[in-house]
C-alpha cells in the first residue's frame, strides 16, 4: 500500500496559473523519490502538502493512512510529529537554541522522555559525526554542519517519510556530497525519501525514480537506477 | 524541560536585546501609568479628600479672650449639633519681620501641643511641629530655619520656623507650643480663644449659620469675635483645583495611553518579526495553541519582571510628584493609593498577554507554508519602490538605503510613526501647558509687581517697628489671592480691646496670613495719604519703572448674592499681568470691568450698566471689558479710582504696586523705599504674591510627565529599529563584505528612522497643538471661567519648528543604540546569520 497517496490536487496561489494543477502521484514505502523541475513548476508546493504544510484546493492527500486535505493546523502538527522529517534549504534550526537542543526538539514535542531523547540525539549527532559540537549554538556550524543538524533533527522521531526541500542548495560541493550520501545511506536503510531539487545529479545520485514536474503538472515518472 | 518550555527559555534568555526591551518598556511604561493614575486619583475632589483626611473643621470660631474663659469656649463643644470638637486654643495676631528687616503680612497664630487634635489634623508638609518655646510651625512664606522677630512684642521674641504645614480648616497661618503665648501677646491684650468644630450637619450654608448661632448663644453676646465654614474653604479650593484638574487629567490619560500602545507595540512587533521562526516551530511538530503559549511566556517572562519593578519604582516616585500635586491644589493626605498599582499591573499583563495571544495567534494560524515563506523573505516586493525612489536621491548611499528600509515593514512603520506622534503631541502639548499655565497664574492673579507699599509694609504704622494697631482696629493682610477664610466670616464688629485679627484663615493663593480680615477695617474711611503724595515718593525712588494703587472696598451688587469687591485703581495696573478676555479696559470714570463670574451672577454683558452700593453710595457702573480673574472667586468689578471718589470723596488707595526697572537690587530698593514711605506712615516690602510655588509645582509635574512619555516613545523606536535592524543583518553583512565602513552602517540605521521621525514631529506638533486648544478652554470652564485668547497664543512659528524637529530627535535617540551594534557587528556572523 503506498505510504503517499496525491489524488487530483490542485492548488493555487491568486488570480494566475495553478501552481499544482490536477496532479496525482503515489509513493511507496522504501522508494527514494526525486521530484524535478524548474523554479515555478509546482516541486515545493508538492512537498508543502505531502507535510501538510500548506492544504490543497482540491484532491485529496493522504500519508501513512492519514488523510491532509482538511486537516487542521494543530493536527498537522501532531502529523508531523508522528510521521515526517523535514530538511529545508536553509536548515531553519532555531538559533537560540544549542544543537542538541534544536534536533532533541521534535521528540519532546512528541512526548518522549528526556533522557531517552537526549540518547538518541546523542546517537544521531555522532551518526552524522557532528556530536562534538553538540552544545554549540548553529550560529558557529558551517553550512554543511548545520544541514547535518537539521537531518539529525529529522530523523528524531523515526519518520514514515523523509521530505528534503532543496538539501544541497545552501551548500558548497563538499558539504553538499556529505549530505547526499547521508540521504542515499538512509534510504538503503529502508527509509522513504522525497527528495525536491533542480540538481539532475543529486536526483541521479539519491533517488530511484524521478518525477519530472512542468507548470503544475507531471511531465514524466522514470524510475531508474540510482547511482549509489 | 519539555519541548514548550525549552522554547521559552531560550527565547528569553538568548533574545537578550528584545528580551531587555521588551522588559524595559513595561518598566517604563508601568512607572508612567503608576505615576499618571496616582495624579488622576490624586485630582479627583482633592480638598474634600485632604479635609477628610485632616478631619478638618466645618465650622471654626474665635472667641474674645476677655470675655469668654476657657472653660466657658469648650462649653460650646457640647452644643447640639456638634460631633466632634477641639480647643479652645489660644490665638495671636502679630507682624513677623525677617533678618534684614524685610517685614511679612501679619500672621495668625495659634498655640497647639501637637498637630494632631483630633477635630483639624494638621500635616506636616516639612519639617517638624514645635516642641519648645521659640519655634514655629508656619503654612507659607518663611522657609526652614528661617528667624522670625515680632520686633513690636517687649523682648523683640524670635520664633525659628522648624516646621511647613498644611490645614485644609485654615485654622490659623501658624502654630507655636502654647506656652509660647504670652510671649506673643500684646501688653495689656488677651489672646483669642479658637473652638474647632466636626458638626453632624454640615452639607449647606444654612446648616453650618444655624450652628454657628447656638454656638453663639452660649457664651456672652457679641464675643465671638468670628467664624469660618468649611464650605467657603471648599468653594475657593474648587475653584482653584477646578482649573488644574483638566492638566492633571490629560496628563494623566496622555501617560495611560503610551503606556499601552508601548508595551502593545513593543510586544506585538517581538512576536510579529518571529514569523519564520514560528513557522520552522510548526514545520517541526508545534501546534498553534503551543505556538500561543510559547510567545506568551516569552513575552510575559521579561514583561513581568518590567512590570512589576516599574509598579514598585512608580509608587516611589509617585510620592515626590503627588507632593507637588498637593502644592498645586493645597491640599494634603494624597498618598499614593494602592489600588491604583494593582489596577496598572492588572491591566498592563492583560495588555501585554493579549497582545502577545494577539500577535501570536495571527502567525499561528498562518498556514505554516506560509509562516516559513513570509518570514524568510519579508521584504519581497515590499518597499522596492521606495528603494528604488530614494536611490535616486543626490545623497550618499547609505543615506538613501536607510531611508528606504522602513517600507519594507508597512504595519511597523505605522506603528512606528504613531509612536513619534505621541511622543511628539506630548512635548508639544507640555510646553503649550506650561506656557498658558504661567501665563494663567499671572493673569488671575495679576500682581506680578515685585514690591508692594502698604501700612503694613516694614516701616508702615502696622508693620514692625511701625505703630502697634489700636483698640478698635482691625489688622489687616495682604490682597488674599482667590478667596479667603475671610469670605465666610461673620467678622464681628471690632476686635475689642487688642487688635487680634477677627479670625484665621490663609487662602488658597497661599498668602500667608492674610485670611482674617482679609481686607481693610473701612478702605472707605480716608485718612490715609492721598494717592499723588504717595505716587510721588515713589515715582521718586530710582529705580522705580511704574506704580499704581489701589483700593479694595466691600459693595453689594443689585441681583447677585453675598458680597463682591469693587476695586479702584489710581493708575494704569495691566502691566501686572491683567488679560482681557473680551473688550477693552476702562478708559475713565464710570466704567468698569468685570471677570466672568461676577458678569454671569449679575447677568450682565459687556454694554450693561451695573448699580455697586459702596458704603451706602450707589455706583453705577458701565460694563466696557471682561476680565480674566479669579480673586475672591471672581466676584470682583475692576474700575478708576475716581469713579469711587466721586461718590466717596475720602477714598484713598490703601496698597501699592511698585515695578522696577531691569538689574535693580530689590533689598536694596525696597530699604530705600520705607525710609522715604516712613513719614507718610507706609512700608515697603517684597510682593509674596509675585511668586508662585503652584507655578513651579505644576513645571516640574509637566517636565517629569513628558521626560516620562518621550522615554517610553524612545523606547518604542529602539525596539522597532532592533527588530529591522536583526532582520537585515545578512543584508548589512553582505554591504560590510563589500566596503561598509561601521560608520556607513552606522548612517543606515539612523536614517532609516529619519523619515518617520520628521513625519512624526511634523504630525505629532499639530495633534498637541490642538488638544492645547481643546484642554484650556476646559480647564477655563470647569472653574467657570472663559481664558483671553492671548493665553493660549504660546506657539510662536520658531517654537512649533523645535517641535517638530523633536520627533526627529525622539526618533534619533531610539535608534542610537541598535546603530552601534550595526556598526560593531563583524561581518562573518552577519554573512552566517539564516
């Protein structure tokens, strides 16, 4: 059964062109999914709404058996608690808060306990190799590191899907190989991807299968080899 | 610490800067609101308040001392309808003299073991009450440790003034231990005997006459020498505060209002500039309620800390500006109330929660798409045009981007500019009070002149040294400003054997020792040097620039209640401070000129004719001017001395008003005066009228008022311009990276707040202006009076422009402190900052 069904949805944004128009895509659990295309063809919008981030005009969405498309704000908090991992562009940690408290966040906000939260944040960080600068502030990371925050922050509650928005923009070539390979080795660990980005290579070297997005609307779906 | 609390803490701890400002501007702004609620109480009935709580006296009377024993006046105390009482205690009219031999209005003075006697609870305003022969407690005039000699007593016995006091019954003008009586006595006189009276029926003029006659039956016929009710008092002191009120208000609304709209701002723009971060707080599992609370506790934590400390500082500082207040309505017992902190604090956390819940609320239900989209780029698309305007702009450049950036954020400009306007409006409406304020005080009092020449003058026949007053005169005081104890009197015929002074009392105008009599035994009676003798002398005197005298005499007036004054004067008086508030001044005999109160009791207009009976003489009088006054209640006709003596060909004046000219020493002056006045039996002395502590008072209420607006409208802009400035920072990273010198980045931000600070003055001047239109006419017809024009005329076009250049300056001010970080910021962290 897919974990991420999208039925006819549209969404616009004013008077012009739908930025999503009648789209449909499902995503099957374990699938590493690219979704490409240039600036304004719908590739972020898709993504607000797979994270009920955002709530289509029509269609449905549904995710891990739970439906979006009508969902209110505080249960798509509670969603995301439960079901997805988000990494952003510009990593969006809060900066007042140190490392370990930016990726220990989320698991509190679901109720785990504090000890037990800070142990898997502890395992994460030194996953991600990045635990020495667990008390540090984001402010004094690098790029690169502060996008290994924002994975180890994602990865806190064990998502169902993993929804990266861009990962490798905000990121010099070394950095940006670092988190690829990060990205790739948890999909190989079972974990469903949907991967946004205008990088062929990143597609190419991340996810199994490319959809490829024009105007609002799939273009083509390719599943390929990915180039591990 | 769960993941709600770990927020907060953060948000408070790591947020320094806006968690200091946040904190600070409900410091501020709770300080400004104690301190202005404190003057709102504070103005409401403010003489019933300080009687009550001196439990002042509804009915005092003054016994002769020679025919009626003490035991006989505390007789009285069990009359019918009488609940409380105190006395009898001894009193004393004399003539101090200052060191140097400056002579001072006579003084009535009472002999009391202890302020506190129950019925006329005195306050000690400074000071202490005597505890030893040769010193003296004293309502006005004479300062602590001032030595006054009663040079015309055998002995010459000197009293140090070790106490300034307040009595709402104005029981007497000072008191001393009662065993320094006799010694204040005049040879072969015996002292008064003064009751104090709390009467179970008190509320009108007819109960308090019906007390005062079985008061007066009880003891020998016509020895009760005199009486005072309270309502007079209260009628005079109404007047009085009446006009102060409406300042007091503004003030204190005007304090109110910032307070709120401060905090409101300061918190609502804190949690509107944290748009992204709410967003990435919902992208990660926050619910709008946890978004809520989160905000709420970081705005109430620090705000309630502010809050709190300026309830506290606020209370502290009220009690040195309610003490004005007290001088400013002469009254006492205003302490600061404590509902009045708890009511700020209760409505300073509902403001500062609801707004933060407010602000909160808006963003979390933003759709978190969204929240992450507005807060990552705020700017986009607002504020190019204004960029692009202002970059054409012959100024350097980081003029020109600074001027641009406000636009970015249309509702923080707003809110901006809203609050230069207030701060603005109150300098200008201050400055404008304080202009017409001091020309109120001079105008309704209009006795400006710095010497004054009367018998009581230190070389007159009744000032020290002069001649002692004899058996059947009265003493008299000075003019008594707006109305005096005098005005309730029923001042027996003659004093008997002593000369004491028919009663106590001190009007509002603060002149010392010049309730009593208040006026002259018979201004009618001649006998005293005609007006061009003493003119002459004057005239005489180098020194001297201009002069009048005048006569103050009793009239009735056909339809109007109760007693006026007529008062004629022997050369032109306007240079003391008379304003017109309609038509012209009297030009020659016949005419008249009235103040607003008299002109609506006798329904008269300006063109009427009036009929004054002056000492069984009919006077009529044409209406030609109204007046501005408020001396004895307003209920005074103005005229030239020779429309009295045509019908009174003995009238003379009985004081005169001497101005000098620029760079005279007064001491000096006035020496050389008495020497020359001495044979026609008058004195000289400094005029106490021409000074006004409720003028002082009422600036340095106005000063601390507006330092306090414009602080929390400074606070404002620093909190906005943070909040633009940390928006920026990888912008100004960014121009620092190529070639922004810290001053550069230091010219951004302060003319970023350029425009809004001359928008601000510029509307800002103009709303204070206005409510200066609105606010003194009030003032003026709460005390039923109608201000001249020329009163209000306190903006001069050089005056306005300051103004308006201080919404600059407030603007300015605000934005130095976030200018100097800009400048200190390196640019690596900017270029680091999401």
């Amino acid at each position: 059964m897919p974990v991420i069904e999208v039925h006819g949805v549209t969404r616009r944004y004013g008077e012009g062109p739908p930025a999503l128009g009648d789209l449909t895509l499902t995503v099957e659990p374990g699938e590493a999914v690219a979704i490409l295309g240039p600036s304004g063809s719908g590739k972020s919008t898709l993504l607000n709404l797979i994270a009920a981030l955002d709530r289509p005009d029509s269609g449905t969405v549904t995710v891990a058996g739970v439906s979006l498309d009508r969902i209110g704000e505080a249960a798509a908090a509670r969603y995301r608690r439960a079901h997805i991992g988000m990494i952003f562009q510009f990593f969006n940690l809060l900066d007042d808060l140190s490392v370990a408290e930016n990726v220990v966040l989320p698991a509190r906000l679901a109720g785990m306990g504090r000890a037990e939260a800070a142990r898997r944040a502890a395992t994460l960080l030194e996953a991600l190799g990045i635990d020495r600068h667990a008390s540090a502030y984001p402010g004094r990371l690098s790029g690169g590191e502060r996008q290994r925050v924002a994975v180890a922050r994602a990865l806190m509650n064990e998502p169902t899907v993993l929804l990266a928005d861009e990962p490798t923009g905000a990121l010099d070539s070394a950095s940006g190989q670092e988190v690829r390979r990060l990205l790739t080795d948890l999909n190989r660990e079972g974990q469903t991807l949907v991967l946004v980005t205008h990088d062929e290579s990143l597609a190419a070297q991340c996810a199994s299968r490319t959809v490829r997005l024009m105007d609002g609307l799939i273009e083509s779906d390719v599943t390929v080899g990915a180039d591990r | 610490m769960s993941g709600l609390a770990t927020v907060v803490r953060s948000g408070v701890g790591r947020r320094r800067v806006q968690t200091v400002v946040i904190a600070l501007s409900a410091f501020l702004a709770v300080t400004a609101a104690v301190l202005a609620g404190s003057l709102l109480a504070a103005s409401k009935a403010p003489f019933e308040r300080s009687f009550a709580a001196q439990n002042g006296a509804h009915l005092s009377a003054l016994f002769d001392g020679g025919r009626v024993t003490g035991a006989q006046a505390a007789a009285t105390a069990h009359a019918a309808g009488v609940a409380e009482s105190a006395g009898p205690f001894a009193v004393v009219t004399q003539t101090p003299r200052l060191p140097g031999g400056m002579g001072l209005p006579p003084l009535t003075i009472a002999g009391r073991d202890r302020p506190g006697a129950g019925v006329d609870r005195v306050t000690i305003v400074q000071g202490r009450w005597p505890s030893a022969p040769g010193e003296i407690a004293v309502v006005d005039g004479p300062g602590l440790g001032d030595e006054l000699t009663f040079a015309d007593l055998p002995g010459s016995p000197a009293f140090t003034v070790v106490g300034r006091v307040r009595s709402a019954s104005s029981s007497a003008d000072a008191w001393v231990v009662p065993s320094a009586i006799p010694s204040l006595t005049s040879p072969g006189s015996v002292p008064g005997r003064q009751m104090l009276y709390r009467l179970t029926a008190a509320t009108t003029t007819a109960e308090i006459d019906s007390e005062r006659s079985v008061v007066a039956a009880m003891v020998p016929a016509g020895s009760l020498l005199g009486s005072q009710s309270w309502l007079t008092l209260k009628q005079a002191a109404d007047r009085n505060s009446a006009l102060f009120v409406p300042f007091l208000v503004a003030f204190g609304l005007l304090g109110v209002v910032m307070a709120i709209l401060s905090v409101g701002g300061v918190v609502s723009g804190a949690v509107g500039a944290a748009t992204l971060r709410i967003g990435v707080l919902k992208a990660i599992g926050f619910t709008p309620a946890q978004v809520v609370r989160a905000y709420l506790g970081q705005a109430l934590i620090p705000a309630g800390i502010g809050i709190v400390l300026g309830a506290v500082v606020g209370s502290v500082l009220a009690v040195p500006l309610l003490k004005q207040t007290e001088d400013v309505y002469e009254s006492s017992g205003s302490g600061v109330a404590p509902w009045v902190g708890l009511v700020v604090v209760a409505v300073a956390v509902a403001v500062v929660a609801g707004t933060a819940w407010l602000a909160a609320l808006r963003a979390g239900r933003l759709r978190t798409a969204d929240a992450l989209a507005i807060g990552r780029a705020p700017v986009a698309g607002r504020g190019r045009r204004a960029a692009a305007l202002s970059g054409r702009l012959p100024l350097p450049r980081p003029v020109t981007l600074g001027l641009a950036q406000p636009f970015a954020r249309p509702g923080r400009l707003t809110a901006m500019v809203a609050t230069v306007v207030f701060g603005a409006a109150s300098v200008a409406l201050a400055v404008g009070l304080a202009g017409t304020l001091g020309l109120i005080e001079t105008a309704r009092t209009h006795d400006t002149a710095p010497v004054s020449v009367d018998a009581f003058g230190a070389g007159g026949r009744f000032g020290p040294g002069g001649q002692v007053a004899g058996p059947g005169e009265r003493s008299a005081g000075q003019n008594a400003g707006t109305g005096t104890g005098a005005a309730g009197q029923n001042a027996g015929a003659g004093t008997g054997s002593t000369g004491q002074t028919a009663g106590p009392g001190t009007g509002p105008g603060g002149q010392p020792g010049s309730g009593s009599a208040g006026k002259q035994a018979d201004p009618l009676a001649g006998g005293g040097p005609s007006a061009a003798k003493v003119e002459s002398v004057i005239d005489a005197q180098p020194g001297t620039k201009a002069s009048y005298g005048m006569v103050e005499a009793p009239a009735t007036l056909a339809g109007v209640t109760g007693e006026v004054d007529v008062v004629g004067y022997s050369a032109d008086p306007r240079w003391a401070g008379f304003e017109m508030t309609e038509g012209r001044w009297f030009a020659g005999p016949g005419e008249a000129v009235a103040p607003t109160p008299l002109l609506t009791a006798a329904g008269a207009k300006i063109g009427d004719t009036v009929i004054a009976t002056v000492g069984g003489h009919r006077i009529p009088l044409r209406i030609v001017g109204e007046l501005f006054s408020t001396r004895n209640q307003g209920m005074q006709l103005f005229t030239d001395l020779s429309t009295l003596s045509a019908a009174i060909p003995d009238v003379t004046p009985s004081e005169y008003r001497v101005a000098v000219a620029p760079g005279i020493d007064l001491d000096a002056y006035v020496n050389k005066l008495n020497t020359a006045l001495q044979p026609l039996g008058l004195g000289a002395m400094r005029n106490p009228a021409s000074h006004s502590d409720v003028l002082l008072a009422l600036d340095t209420l106005t000063l601390f008022l507006t330092v306090m607006l414009v602080a929390v409208a400074a606070l404002g802009i620093l909190n906005a311009v943070v909040l633009q400035t940390r928006e920026r920072v990888r912008e100004l990273g960014v121009h620092k990276a190529i070639g922004m010198t810290p001053r550069q980045a230091v010219t951004v931000v302060l003319s970023s707040v350029v425009l809004v600070g001359v928008v601000g003055g510029v509307a800002g001047v103009p709303a204070g202006v206005a409510l200066h239109r609105v606010l003194m006419p009030a003032m003026g017809a709460s005390a039923g009076i109608r201000l001249p024009r020329a009163l209000l005329e306190v903006y001069h076009p050089w005056l306005l422009l300051l103004l308006a250049a201080g919404g600059l300056v407030i603007a300015v001010v605000g934005a130095l402190l976030p200018a100097g970080w800009a400048a200190r910021l390196r640019t690596a962290t900017a270029l680091r900052t999401e």
